[in-house]
C-alpha cells in the first residue's frame, strides 16, 4: 500500500478530507520519528511497539573483493507487533 492509498483509506474511514489525513499521518510520522531520535520507544496499544536498538560492530566480507571489513555500530529501528496484531494477521 503506498502513502496516498493510506492517507484515501484514514480520510475515508475517519470521515477527514484527504488534506486532514495526509496532515495527521505526517504529523504522527515525525512524532514517531522524533521520539525514537530521543531514544523513546513508541508503544501502539493493540498494534505494536516501534523501538531503537544499538547493534554491535561486526565482521563482514566486501563481495567485490572478499576482503574482509569492519561494518561499524549502529543504532536501528525495529518493531515489534503486539499480540493482537498477530492474532489478526494469523503470525
């Protein structure tokens, strides 16, 4: 589903124009985004919970050349769909 097919399916089913929907789903995206950048997860009740995790420097191989590389540490976001989401989506 792409961006506008969602902002169609919240304007139609909360009632908004699509400007509201489109206006509601950018704000809830950069709440989102900016929450995790201060290092806060953000629990969804019933839907799932978006979090940063630090993963470790690791050993990798370039495979242009085989040679050996250090892929450095990083922080990324995961999420973790709560248990009624699964429920629904049968996982």
């Amino acid at each position: 589903m792409s961006k506008a097919e969602l902002i169609e399916k919240i304007a139609a089913q909360a009632k908004l124009t699509k400007a509201d929907a489109d206006r509601a789903l950018t704000a809830f995206i950069g709440i989102v985004k900016a929450s995790l950048k201060n290092g806060n997860d953000v629990p969804l009740a019933g839907f799932g919970t978006f979090a940063t995790v630090d993963r470790a420097a690791r050993q990798g191989r370039n495979p242009q050349t085989g040679k050996t590389i250090t892929i450095a540490a990083k922080k990324v976001v995961k999420f973790r769909p709560g248990k009624s989401l699964k429920d629904e989506v049968g996982g």
